[in-house]
C-alpha cells in the first residue's frame, strides 16, 4: 500500500494520481463538448478533437499495464472517429462517439 512507500516513492505515486485526474477531467469536458457539438449537427470543433486526441494518447502512455487491452481498444475508436471527422462522415462520428464513451464506462467500472 501507499502507506508503504518511501517518502520520494509516495510524492510521484501522488504526482502522477494528480496528473491523471487532470487529463481525464480535461477529457471529459472535451467529450462533453464533442458530443454537443455532434448532438447538433455539428463536427467537432478541430481544436476540441486535437485536445482530446493528445490527452487520450496521455492517458494511455501513463495507464496502468493491466488496462493495456482497453486503452488500445479506445485507441482504435479514436483513430476511428479522427477519420470519420476528417472524412466528413455524421453517422460515424456519432457511433465512433459512442464506442468511445462505451469503452470509457467499461474501463471506470472495471478499473475504479
């Protein structure tokens, strides 16, 4: 347990626990925003889709090995909905939306 660690040991154990819940609290505002946008019509704006694209690929270079599976999983969606914006395709995007919050709520109940 953290109770355990050596004083430099829990500093990084906490640095890296608030650096993580600073990138998804950012990717969740960016979700948010995302799904709004696609919600009325819209794409996504290009600087909300890059923002989450760099913290996605954040969280994934910092997650925990054992969620390795479900990050590339998400990984693949993410790849998926870039194209589909890119591309001008609504109607993926919106599922692409929708595998990416399916695999988020999958990796919070498993990984909470």
């Amino acid at each position: 347990s953290l109770a355990d660690y050596d004083v430099a040991a829990k500093d990084d154990v906490m640095r890296w626990e608030a650096s993580f819940k600073a990138v998804k609290k950012r990717m969740s505002g960016q979700f948010k925003t995302m799904q709004k946008e696609v919600d009325s019509g819209r794409y996504p704006a290009n600087k909300t889709l890059v923002d989450f694209v760099r913290d996605s690929l954040e969280m994934a270079r910092t997650a925990d090995p054992e969620w390795r599976d479900l990050m590339t999983e998400y990984l693949d969606h993410l790849e998926n909905l870039q194209r589909a914006v890119e591309n001008q395709q609504m109607e993926v995007v919106r599922h692409e939306l929708r595998d990416l919050r399916n695999r988020m709520k999958q990796c919070h109940r498993e990984y909470k």
